[in-house]
C-alpha cells in the first residue's frame, strides 16, 4: 500500500493542510526577505501573523517538513 492510498482522518487531513499552507507562504516569502538582505526571522514572523501561529510553531513544522535546519541552513525544495 502506498503511502497516497492511505485514507487520513478529518484532523491529520487539517493538520497536513495547515503544513502544506505554512510551507508555501515560508517558499514565497523568504526569497524576498533574503534579497532584501534580512534573516529569516523576518519570515518566520510574517508567516506565524498569516497562519495564526506562533514563531516557534511555524519553525517546528518548518523542520518537520525538511525546509529550516537553522538560520544558515534553509532549503527550498
């Protein structure tokens, strides 16, 4: 059974969901917070105000997902 066939319930469907949105606004906003010559507390903090969250929540999802080791390692997929 692949891992696309595995049915979600209603609250790991939201939760993946908030994930996804959380990790798309980080990949539209931190190319523009870093041209700009900031670190990426910037983001962080544009993001958690977007989603409600607190900076700390969107850096555990953040690593969670693959995308923020720390301040100098950020990879966007």
């Amino acid at each position: 059974m692949s891992t696309a066939e595995i049915k979600l319930t209603a609250n790991e469907r939201r939760k993946a969901d908030r994930e996804a949105a959380v990790a798309a606004s980080f990949r539209e906003i931190w190319p523009v917070v870093q041209a700009a010559g900031y670190k990426p507390n910037r983001a962080l903090d544009e993001v958690a105000e977007r989603h409600e969250l607190t900076r700390a929540g969107v850096v555990g999802i953040l690593r969670r997902l693959g995308i923020y080791k720390s301040a100098k390692q950020i990879i966007l997929n």
